[in-house]
C-alpha cells in the first residue's frame, strides 16, 4: 500500500463542493422569477470571499502563493504534458492553479454583474444581463475544460483526484513528484 499524505484541507474541500453545487443551483434557478437566484449568488459571493481568505491563510497547498506559478513554469509545464513527461504535483500543477484562479475570477465577475443588475443605475438595462449570461457561458466552458484537466491529469498519473478532493488525501510523494 502506497504511503498517504493530506494534501486538501478541509475548508478547501467543503468551498470546492459547495460552489459545485452553488453553481447548480444559480443555473437552476437562473430562468426563475423572484430572489431565490440572487440568494444563490450572493451565497457564491460569500464562498468566493472566505477562498480568498483561506488562500492566504490555509494550510501550504490552499495558498495561492504556493500553487500560482508565472509565465515560463505554466508554458514549460503545458509543453511537458503535451510531451506526456509532465511531473506529478502534489498539489496543483501549474495549470490546475491557473484554472482554480479562473474559476473564482469568473464567479466573482458572475456575482458582481448580478448584483449590479440589480441595483438602480443598471436596473431594467438588456446589456448588464447579456454580460452576465455571456459570463456564466464562460464559467461553463471553464468547468469542462477543469473536469477535462481533472480527468487527463488523474489518467496521465494514474491517481483519482476527485478521490483527493473527497478525502483530502493523495499517494505521495515519490520520486519525481513536485511539492
């Protein structure tokens, strides 16, 4: 049996399960009348600020710090998975970081333009609503290009990461593996 290491706290995992379903529920939600989607969003708001806390607070592989790698370490990377000579991360790759990045980016953009819609200045305009459909458009291409990077990774590494995220725990490390 391979060694096991905690590698996704708690916090990290219950925020990333509870935007799963946030988001379910505001596109649910998104054609219906009334407060319940702008409940949802604000509740996306509140999940996406305690991230942003959690990413300068948690433990080393929640921060950002630890996982957001600049320009040529993303390009090198992105070129050895193309190679399929990618190394394993213990934590995000340099491409899973940028997506995490992304995907909060593009909820706040969704709860910011929701909640502009509603206030008196944008209220009753088409425009602000076809930027926030435009957005949430975005987000779901974001998703499947994440569950896509999610699978390929697991695959290319032969590890279930949705495992990770469940239990908190991956195989680890071995030789070759990046911290």
């Amino acid at each position: 049996m391979k060694n096991s290491q905690p590698v996704w706290d708690l916090p990290v995992r219950l925020i990333h399960w509870a935007q799963v379903v946030i988001i379910i529920a505001a596109w649910i939600t998104s054609g219906m009348t009334g407060i319940v989607h702008e409940y949802v969003g604000y509740g996306a708001g509140v999940l996406v600020l305690i991230r942003l806390v959690w990413g300068g607070i948690g433990n080393r592989y929640a921060r950002f710090t630890q996982f957001l790698k600049l320009g040529q370490a993303t390009a090198d990377y992105l070129r050895l998975v193309v190679q399929s000579k990618a190394p394993r991360y213990i934590g995000h790759n340099p491409l899973g970081g940028w997506m995490a990045v992304a995907l909060l980016s593009c909820l706040s953009l969704l709860v910011l333009t929701g909640w502009a819609m509603g206030t008196d200045l944008l209220w009753g305009y088409e425009w602000p609503v076809r930027v926030h459909v435009t957005i949430a458009w975005t987000m779901v291409g974001l998703i499947a290009l994440h569950i896509f990077g999610v699978v390929f990774t697991s695959w290319q590494h032969r590890e279930n990461l949705v495992k990770a995220m469940i239990t908190g725990n991956k195989t680890g490390p071995e030789p070759g593996d990046v911290d």
